[in-house]
C-alpha cells in the first residue's frame, strides 16, 4: 500500500481574491463554489449563487 502524499500549502498575499460577494449578494446566499480557469491570456471565474428558489451564475474575468 501507497503512503499519501501530503502537501503544504502556502497562500498568496494576494488571498481572497473576492473579498465579499458584490453587492445586493449575501453570504447567506450561496455564493459558493468556484470554478476558475485560464483561456487565452485571461482568468475566469464562475460563482454559483441562489436568490430564493433562483440559481445564477456569477462570471468574473481578468
């Protein structure tokens, strides 16, 4: 059997990216789990987020 490898993680200064969620968005919203990605030169960032019963998608670049 394999030990696992374990990994120390060092955090950039520049963390959190996104402070708070923009505004009219609470945490209590679930502004959660994001997806980013780089494509052609530029970061992406999608946020999942729920107001009620609706879902959204929160899209960032740079």
């Amino acid at each position: 059997m394999r030990k696992a490898a374990y990994w120390r993680l060092r955090l950039s200064e520049l963390n959190p990216v996104i402070k708070h969620p923009p505004a009219g968005i609470r945490q209590d919203n679930h502004f959660r789990d994001p997806n980013v990605f780089f494509q052609d030169g530029t970061w992406y960032m999608l946020v999942e987020n729920r107001l009620g019963d609706n879902g959204k998608i929160l899209f960032y670049c740079r």
